[in-house]
C-alpha cells in the first residue's frame, strides 16, 4: 500500500478506512437481502409482528368495553362526526353571511308607521298643576 495521505491531513486515512468499510458493509447487506431465505424470514417477521399487534389491540379494545371506557374506534368515529358538523355549520355560516349581505343590500329596511297612543281621556280632563311664584324665603 502506497502512502497517498498527505501529513498535513492526519483524518485522511480515517475518512478511507470509514469510506471501505461503508462500501464493503453496503454489499454485503444487498447480497444478503436479495436472497429468498432472508426475504422469507422478513416476511414472516412481518406477519408475525402484524398478528400480534391486531390481537394486542382487540384484547385493549375488549378491556376499555368492560371499563366501559371508549376504545380508540369509537374516539375515530367520534372525531369523524365533530369534523362533518363543523363542515356543514360552516357552509351555513358562510350562506348566512352571503344571503344576509344581499338581502341588506336590495330592500331598504322596514318603513316605521307605528304611532304612539293616544292620551287616556282621564289625563285630558284634569287641570294642569300651577305652581306657585318663588319669594323670599324667611330667615
């Protein structure tokens, strides 16, 4: 082997040796990944874990029933049915605001024809209160 690292770089040969290593770990790993008894193997890994944690979350599921707490389903379907009313009390929001902006703006407002009663007949037959003129007042 050749000295090709310069001395003023002393990570050099550290960088070479991670780089080999890399490439060698690199081909091993795709020759033994491509072969059919690690993709088998990977295979039933897989289903296994699968299995397991379908049983693990109907177990949970029954425990919470029992409980009588709501399972992760139900908090779902829960969500699901918030979501669609927050949707559809949107769309009415935004229906309201443009029917309400239209109509104020094409008919004027009510005309106000109301008058005030009249005065009870009692109040008109009675005289008016006078009230005396100031004096002096006595000390």
């Amino acid at each position: 082997m050749t000295n090709k690292f310069s001395p003023l770089d002393p990570m050099a040969m550290w960088r070479e040796l991670t780089a080999q290593w890399e490439k060698s770990t690199n081909e091993f790993a795709n020759e033994t990944m491509a072969s059919d008894p690690f993709r088998q193997g990977m295979h039933g890994g897989m289903n296994a874990s699968l299995t397991a944690q379908k049983a693990l979350g109907d177990l949970m599921a029954r425990y919470l029933t029992m409980l009588n707490l709501p399972t992760r389903a139900d908090l779902q379907a829960l969500g699901e049915q918030l979501q669609r009313i927050d949707d559809h009390l949107a769309r009415i929001a935004r229906a309201v605001e443009g029917s309400g902006a239209a109509v104020a703006s094409a008919a004027p407002g009510p005309r106000r024809t109301r008058q005030p009663p009249n005065p009870p007949p009692a109040a008109a037959t009675r005289p008016a209160r006078t009230r005396k003129p100031a004096g002096k007042r006595r000390s």
